[in-house]
C-alpha cells in the first residue's frame, strides 16, 4: 500500500498516545475520596484538584488537538 494514502503518520499516533496518558494523569490527579453526608472532606478544594489536574487535562487536550490537526512531512523528492 502507499504510504501517501494514510491520514496520520507514526509520529501522530504516538502524540495522540502521549496526549492520552497526559489527560488520564489529570483524571488520576482529579480523584480523590469526597465528602459524605455525615462527615465534611476539606481535600475536595485542594489546588491539585481544582487547579493543577483541570490544566493538565487541557495540556492533553489541545495536544491531541494538534495531533490530529499535524500534517505528516512529505519525504525529499515526492509531492
């Protein structure tokens, strides 16, 4: 098959890859116990979970973003 024929490339797989991980890594970030019913959790405001994982998340987002939107570069001699 020709290559020319592929929408993506190796390298944008593997950034949608690494986009991937780096949003999961936000959600992990983003867990936590929460509060109950009976009993008041003040970890549910802490900066990593309202400030530091939402970014993270959006660091892979828009890098999956541009994984999707990167051209694969021609090779020397083909159009």
């Amino acid at each position: 098959m020709d290559k020319r024929n592929f929408a993506f490339d190796r390298i944008n797989y593997l950034l949608l890859a690494i986009g991937m991980v780096i949003v999961i890594i936000g959600f992990i970030l983003m867990s936590g116990s929460g509060s109950t019913d009976t009993a008041y959790n003040p970890d549910i405001f802490s900066a990593r979970r309202i400030k530091v994982a939402p970014v993270v998340c959006l660091i892979g987002f828009l890098s999956m973003i541009y994984a999707v939107v990167r051209r694969p570069k021609n090779k020397e001699g083909e159009k």
